[in-house]
C-alpha cells in the first residue's frame, strides 16, 4: 500500500499557511503570549494523523496545532481559540498550549513529556472499551528525559497497549543543545522496553507515512506499542520572537543593546574569573552558531521535498495551493468576526 501523496501535501501545505497566518496575527498583537509553530513539523504530522480513524486518539505537546486542524478540527473555532475568543475551541481559555477536542479524542498540553501517560491512559481505554482503536502521543526529544514519558513507555510495553509514540527531534531544546543534557541514544531507549523502534528523516512524508502505516497496523491488532524517532528542524526555533533567531537572522541590530552588557559583564571586578566568564562567553557563542547551522543551513522543508514529488503535474498543483490559499484567508476572515460553527465551547 502507498500513500497518496496529494493528499498529504494538502494537510502539509494547509497547516504551514494556517500557521503562517497565526505569526503575522501574533507579529500584529492579536495573539497575545508566547506561540509555539511547528512549521517544519508538518510531515510528521501529516504521515500520522492521515492513519487515524474514528475512535483514534492524540496526545499533543505544545505544538499541536497542525494535528488538530489535520484531525479535522474546525479550523475557525481552533483560530478563535488562539486568537482569545469565546468562540473559540476551548472558549478562548486554552490558548495554543492546551486545546481539547472531545469529539476528535484529542487533547494537548504545555506539561513537557504529559502526552505520554495521556495516550497511555487514551490506550487502557481503548483497549477495554474500543477493541481497534489507537492513541498516538507527540512530543520532542527533550519529553524523553523526563520521568513520566519513561514510565508511560513501561506501561504501554508491559500492558501491550495500542500507543504510537512519536519523538519529534530538533536536537534544540528551547536554547540548549539537546546532546549536552542527553545522554545515549533515544532511539536506543526506546528499544529497552522492547518496543520496536524506527528512526525516520522527519521531513519525508512518504517515508513517515509508510512507517506509521506499520505501527498503527501492529497496534490495531494487539501487537503493542511502536515509537518512531523522526529527525526534523523549525526554522521559526522554539517560538516566535526567539532571540536566538533574532540575533542569527539579524545580528547587527542584535547584538547592538546586547554587545555592552555582555562585555561589561566580562570585565566587571567581582565575581566569577575572567576565564570562567569568557568560557560562558564561548558556549553562548557556541549556540548562536549551531543554532544558525540547524536552521539556516541545514533545514529541508518537507513542503518543498513534496512539492518536487508532484510538479509533473503543475497545473494540479497550482490550483490545489490557489483554492487552500482562498480557504486559510476565508478562515482567518471568519475567525476575527467571530463566525465560527462552535456552539459548544469546552468552559
């Protein structure tokens, strides 16, 4: 069995435009916090959610925009909900962090590693309840060290409950190199519950799609759990307004108000050693230059690895692209007037 591509690059291409429009409604002060994108995400999103059926479950991270509106997710009433309004999903109360859609089984948190006991506890409830149904869990590299993702791994491993777990690597945790704080391999972790594990580039869809295609199956027959390791970078960084983006995508204007703190704090006579301080000096150095290597140099976009698949057929492409445009301008339209068919707001 093989996907169908075009259908994959329109969830793709529908969730990169509708995540476009939340940074410029952010960037002109109607979303109000912190917003977290996961543009370049989306493959992994697609590949997966694009398996899930009635009675399936998601526990989402702190970037779940895209599998909602994937899932099927009204997409005005999920931007109401982003926007504050009490249209919104969650009455405008949950913010982009913690959405909840009980119609979908879907819900995600800003707990870092929280949607791994979630999707266990969506899977023990399956397993009693809805013989076939499966519950998948999102997160980044940095849930895996904490303690209850580990033990939610035990659990599903032990109980052979129908749970995806699917780790999204950046190999950047907010500012810190995630290799500097983990130690060993995930994917090797993962394999210690003997849990079948694959390794995946997070930006090929196909390949994404083939491998959950597997797990999803195994889990729909009793088989147990399966986690995939997908490879993948946000050009966007941990979320908008990240200073390390800022300073590599500008740094003259950057580091303009910064250069005299950072070197006063240099020669200042108390504290720390000159050496320590110009040691601190050279790992945050250090950052700034992988960070601008991982998401300048080395990000692919699943969008583009796709759009190449399709091309020969350029005419399909352009008005597929043309009418989901028309479609994320209508939503954002209907979302600031409040237009949305979601009568029944979780409050």
């Amino acid at each position: 069995m093989q996907p169908d591509l075009w259908e994959l690059y329109s969830l793709m291409y529908k969730s990169r435009l509708f995540e476009q429009a939340v940074k410029k409604l952010w960037n002109d002060g109607k979303i109000s916090g912190e917003m977290h994108l996961a543009i370049g995400e989306e493959a992994v999103a697609a590949g997966i959610v694009s398996h899930l059926k009635e009675g399936d479950a998601m526990a989402l991270d702190h970037r779940g925009t895209p599998q909602m509106l994937m899932r099927g997710v009204d997409p005005v009433s999920l931007l109401c909900e982003l926007l504050g309004k009490p249209e919104g999903l969650c009455g405008g109360m949950g913010g982009h962090m913690h959405l909840f859609s009980e119609q979908h089984l879907a819900a995600s948190s800003g707990i870092v590693g929280s949607s791994g006991p979630a999707a266990v506890g969506f899977a023990l409830a399956a397993q009693h309840l809805r013989p076939g149904a499966v519950a998948v869990a999102f997160f980044g590299e940095g849930a895996m060290n904490q303690g209850m993702m580990m033990e939610s791994m035990n659990l599903a491993a032990t109980w052979k409950l129908p749970v995806l777990f699917v780790c999204k690597d950046s190999k950047i945790a907010i500012t810190t190199v995630s290799s500097s704080v983990t130690s060993g391999s995930l994917f090797n972790r993962a394999k210690s519950f003997n849990i079948p594990a694959k390794e995946i580039d997070g930006t090929d869809v196909e390949m994404i799609w083939l491998a959950a295609h597997k797990a999803i199956d195994e889990a729909r027959r009793g088989e147990g759990p399966s986690f995939l390791l997908a490879h993948c970078s946000r050009p966007e960084g941990h979320f908008l307004g990240d200073p390390l983006i800022r300073i590599t995508k500008n740094p003259l204007k950057e580091m303009k108000d910064m250069a005299p703190a950072l070197l006063k704090s240099i020669l200042k006579p108390k504290g720390a050693a000159v050496r320590e301080r110009t040691e601190s000096l050279s790992s945050v150095t250090s950052i700034l230059g992988q960070t601008t290597k991982a998401q300048f140099f080395n990000f692919n976009d699943p969008l583009d690895m796709t759009r190449k698949e399709l091309k020969s057929d350029k005419n399909r492409l352009e008005q597929l692209e043309e009418k989901i445009e028309q479609e994320i301008k209508q939503i954002v339209i209907n979302a600031l007037n409040g237009n949305t068919d979601n009568k029944k707001a979780v409050t």
